[in-house]
C-alpha cells in the first residue's frame, strides 16, 4: 500500500528501511529512502509504521547504561 504518494513510498518500503536503519523519525527515514516529506500528510501513517517495528519502544531513559571502559 501507498503511504507517501507524493515520492510513492510504500509500507513495506518503510517498514524495512526503518528495521534495518534502526531510525525511529519518519524523516529520517524518508531521506535514507531518498527524498524528504513534501505535503506531509503521510507523516503520521509513517510514524505508525515506524512505531510498529518496535524502534521506539524504549526511551533513552529506559535503554540499558553502556558499560564503561576498562581502565
């Protein structure tokens, strides 16, 4: 299915760009695809899909700490 008609994303397109680029920002993800949102309209179906691949499941704040370095 369509959900950016303006650059002709599909679903599936960003549902994998987004798994596999590991960004949670529709924008973001919209320019590793090539191009930027134009109208807009498509950004919040975006976010849908994008929140779906569990990308932004966790906040900073609930992420793990990274172990510090070994002296």
């Amino acid at each position: 299915m369509y959900v950016c008609i303006c650059n002709g994303y599909r679903e599936s397109e960003i549902e994998q760009t987004a798994r596999a680029s590991g960004l949670s920002c529709p924008v973001a993800v919209y320019q590793v695809l090539g191009s930027g949102p134009c109208c807009g309209t498509c950004l919040p179906m975006a976010q849908d899909i994008i929140n779906g691949v569990g990308n932004c499941s966790k906040t900073l704040r609930e992420q793990e700490p990274l172990p510090l370095a070994a002296e």
